[in-house]
C-alpha cells in the first residue's frame, strides 16, 4: 500500500506537537487545491495518512503547518508579525507506490524536514 503521511515534533520543549493544523494541497502549474486539512494528535501525528492506497497520485504536493497558532495556543509568547506563521514544504512524488514520511522539526525561529521512511 502506498502512502504520504507526516508527524511534527517540538523541539523548543522537546516532545510531539499536539493540535497543530496541517493542510495537504496538490500542485499543479495553474493551481493549489486543497487535498486534506487535520491537526496533529498526543503523538505529532495525522489520525490517518493524508494520502493512502494502492497507488497514490504523482505529482507536486505542499504540506502546510500551523506553526504560529500552535505557539499561540501553547502559551508561547510570539512577535507580531511571528517570525515563522507557516511553514510550506514542497515536494515532489515520483512513484506512485511508494511510502512518503514528511516530518517536520519545528522552534519557533527554526526547522528542518526529510524523508523519512
């Protein structure tokens, strides 16, 4: 079974992101359609892959996270404007049959991604 799915970690307090938005959009040259929206669980995780199935669809995806009102609603006290509202990480999947893992790193002032299996 083929697969995207993500998990957000904090690291400025060192444990999962609970409660942070993630939204899914397919892009395309002319357009950004929005794919799935959910908040991440105890663990950082989506309930379920944000794409799932025999095959998933190639093409150019975004992964969008509520960064900024995840520190806001966490008691973070966070400059107007917050030097990171959202982080968009864009990529690609080449093969339809495979597993995509996104993670994302996250402080309020920094992050990192991979791919992750």
């Amino acid at each position: 079974m083929a697969r995207l799915s993500t998990h957000v970690l904090d690291t400025a307090r060192g444990k999962p992101a609970a409660g942070m938005r993630v939204e899914l959009f397919a892009v395309s040259p002319h357009a950004r359609t929005l794919v799935k929206a959910c908040l991440t669980d105890a663990d950082g995780r989506t309930a379920e892959p944000l794409l799932a199935g025999e095959a998933i669809p190639t093409g150019t995806y975004e992964l969008v996270f509520g960064v900024g009102a995840y520190y806001r609603a966490s008691g973070e006290l966070l400059p107007e404007p917050a030097f990171l509202e959202e982080v968009v990480v864009r990529f690609g999947v080449a093969d339809g049959a495979g597993n995509y893992h996104v993670p994302l790193l996250v402080s309020p002032y920094g992050y990192s991604t991979y791919r992750g299996s």
